[in-house]
C-alpha cells in the first residue's frame, strides 16, 4: 500500500589596549545574579504589571564570556485595554532592568544600544509581535548596569475575549565600533502575563492578514525576510519599508500562493525604517494588508579612533527549504480477513532554515483516505505515525518531534522548532508510519496521499 508523499510546500601600546577593551566591552553582558521570581500575574483588565522571568544571554563571542543566566524585570502596556475585534492595538515592552551590566572600567557612550524582542499574545488569539526601540541609551558607567529601555510594536485584533500579553526575548545590538548583539532568551518561556486586554466584537469584518518577518533588525541595506498569511490566493502582494506612518522607497513583490501564503525578500536601505508591511493593491489599504511590523536599521556607530581599522564583514540571510528522500512509500501487506497494521516509514525529510532570524519552523502532515480496488477504502484516520526529528550539530535551534497518533485529513505536526532570538540550522524528520486496515478491506492496492507543508 502506497501513500504518494507530495511538498507543498530565524592590544602593543597602552593606548590600544584600552581601545580593544572598549571593543570587547561594548554588548559583553555580564548576567546579575536572580533571586526568587515573581509568580505569574493575575489576569486583571486593563492591568499592566512588572514581572521577573530568568533570561538566558549569549555575550558577543568576542568577548571571551560564557553564556550566562540572570533575571529581567519586564513590563508590557498598551494604547488600548478594551480594544474591538479589528482594532490595531500599540504594545510597549520595557525592559526595566536587564539581566546584564557593562563588564569593563570604560565607560560606554550614549545611543550606541538598539533593543528589538518580541512579545508574547495569548489567550482569545496567538502570535507573536515584533517589538523594536530607538538607538538611544544613557552613557553606562564603568561596570554599571545598563539602562532601561523601551521597544513598540502593533497587533491586529481578530477575536474577542481576554487576550494576554507576556514578555518574550531580546536582543541588544551595539554600535561602537564593531557591530554586537547580545540575545537574551526567556529560559523558561512563556514569561509571566504582564498585560491584559478584554477585546470585544467589534461587528465587522476582520482582516486576518499577517506577516512575519525574519529578523527585526538589520544593517542598512540587509534583507529581511517576510512571511504572509491569509492573503488573497495569487495576489500580487508588495512588502514595503514605513518611517512613522509614511512609505519609503524600499518596496518588493511576492505573489501569494493558493493558500494565500507567501515568502520574500526585502532590501531595507533607508535609515529612518520603523517598521514593514505588506498589502495588496496598489497603495497601502489597511483592509488589504498587514502590518506594520517593527524593523529597526542598526548601524553607523561611532567614529572609529585615531589608529584603528573599522573591519566589517555580511552573512546574508538564506531561505527557509525542505527536501525530501522519495516521493512514495510500499506499506507492508495484510492479510484478507486478520487486517492490522500495514508498516512503513517516511521518506526522510530534511528542513534547511537558513533565514538566520528569530522565526522557529513548523513541518505538518495531513492525508488522503486511502481508495482501493471497486470503490473500496480505509479512511484517512486511520493512519498513524510516529514522528522523529534530528538537529545537525551546530545549528542555534533544536527541533521537537510531533506527537505519536494518527494523522488523519485535518493533519497533525510533524517536527517544529521555537521562536527565539536567534534561530536556523539543519534537521532530519523521519516518521514510522502504520495504516489499521480493517480485517474484511476488499483484496487489492489502497493509496492515500501525504502531503508535507513546511511554514
């Protein structure tokens, strides 16, 4: 028996000594140490509360400095507590004491530091929202802490009920200099619920059209990633910069596929970028888009010293792929009146997620009822599988297999992999995969279709 599977497809001299000690300092966070953490917040209308979380951060490699765990207390508000269902809601996440210090004597000078992160909605709906703030800090002291500070982002809501909003991970990028970042990931995710919104129905239609994007930040004239949902199947879909509430001039195309699903790539050249987004038509029509979500351009530190090289280097952002060992599989036979199990295993599906952003991935299956000889057939639900999903040694995301069971028309999850700061690498999915074919099934040939979607 034969299920055909198909694809549908993140110093010498003194004076230089203390030059490479300011180098190495800018963005080598030193995590403070925790104590006890606050338990989750109560879910309380329009209540916004400070919450501590144990962080994980990763300092600059140059900096010499293992990675190291502390807490952050956090804080998210919002324009709007009682929005309506297609309201866009303005969220804040503040960060109001980082899990990190300046670990040197020099003291660091001020808007060297640009925050991006993510927050966390759950509850009515799901999703994750892109956060960024302003290249703006206070000078830090030599060994003092560093400041707080403050990242915005938008959601679109599109149901009603309670929605609750939790802090998620960070990344400080500092220029002075070199080009760091610092990510700091939420250790036990997700953070305590900082904020609550009641939405109610707001009686009209909702856009559910969304976007993605790769990385919330990026040198001037770095590409990012955007990934869509819920367009028009086969519109003509333009990803474009915004400064504020005006366009730029950093546009590009993608076309949505018959899902109304899409993936492209925008060049981001114009420094004042605060944010990205993605419509149909010919001009920005909020009922046809999505958006914006918020992108910061990093970048153009400060002056280089008498003496010194600035040394600049680009890792170009890839694309997220799968590939695939075969496209059938021969399940094992049964015999006319014992039925059972007729074994297989999957062809091995490898996932390549070379976008180098903060996106995780999410590999599902769903399949056919199985027809066979004069009309006959074995219903869908009644294959199963058992997943398995293997991480290549090195990559910064590790990948979760889906959940032993059957597979069935409306499908189930293969392999995943989080959100995160930073995410990518290399992974094999492989399944076991059994069909319970009833004892009496007509003789002859039964095959399904499997089809594999990677988002």
């Amino acid at each position: 028996m034969s299920p055909a599977v198909r694809r549908s497809d993140s110093p010498g001299t003194r004076r230089r000594s203390r030059r490479w000690a300011a180098a190495l300092g800018v963005g080598a966070l030193v995590v403070t140490g925790g104590g006890l953490l606050a338990g989750p917040a109560q879910a309380m209308a329009a209540a916004s509360v400070a919450v501590d979380f144990p962080t994980h951060c990763i300092p600059p490699a140059i900096a010499g400095i293992p990675p190291i765990d502390g807490t952050t207390s956090a804080q998210i508000s919002v324009d709007n507590a009682a929005p309506k269902v297609g309201d866009t809601v303005t969220v804040t996440y503040t960060v109001v004491k980082p899990a990190a210090s300046n670990p040197v004597d020099l003291a660091l000078p001020a808007d060297i530091m640009t925050p991006t992160g993510k927050v966390t909605v759950a509850g009515a709906q799901s999703a994750d929202i892109t956060v960024a703030g302003p290249k703006k800090n206070d000078p830090v002291p030599g060994k003092g802490e560093f400041p707080s500070f403050s990242m915005t982002g938008t959601f679109t809501v599109t149901a009603p009920g309670e929605i609750t909003l939790s802090p998620g991970d960070y990344n400080i990028h500092t220029s002075y200099i070199m080009e760091l970042d610092t990510p700091c990931t939420v250790t036990d995710p997700p953070a305590p619920v900082s904020q609550t919104v009641i939405a109610t129905d707001g009686g009209g239609q909702v856009n559910e059209r969304a976007i993605q994007l790769g990385a919330a930040s990026g040198a001037a004239g770095d590409q990012v990633s955007v990934a869509g949902s819920k367009f028009t199947a086969g519109a003509s879909v333009t990803l474009a910069g915004r400064a504020g509430d005006a366009q730029t001039g950093d546009t590009a195309t993608a076309t949505a596929d018959g899902s109304g699903g899409f993936t492209g790539q925008l060049t981001v050249n114009d420094p004042a970028t605060t944010g990205i987004v993605a419509y149909e038509g010919a001009a920005w029509d909020a009922a046809k888009g999505a958006g914006p979500q918020a992108y910061t351009v990093t970048g153009g530190g400060g002056e280089t010293p008498d003496g010194s090289q600035k040394l600049t280097s680009t890792v170009k952002a890839g694309t997220l792929s799968m590939s695939q060992a075969g496209d059938s599989v021969e399940l094992s036979a049964v015999d006319f009146g014992k039925g059972g199990a007729s074994t297989g295993d999957l062809r091995t599906v490898t996932v390549k997620d070379f976008r180098g952003g903060p996106a995780g991935w999410s590999l599902t299956g769903k399949v056919t009822d199985f027809k066979g000889p004069a009309g006959a057939m074995i219903g869908a639900s009644a294959l199963g599988w058992s997943p398995a999903c293997t991480t290549k040694a090195g990559s910064p995301s590790t990948c979760a297999a889906g959940s032993q069971g059957s597979v069935g028309s409306a499908g189930a999850t293969l392999a995943s992999t989080p959100n995160g700061a930073f995410t990518g690498g290399e992974f094999t999915v492989d399944a076991g995969l059994s069909l319970d074919v009833p004892a009496y099934a007509a003789a002859g040939t039964y095959s399904g279709v499997l089809t594999l979607t990677l988002t």
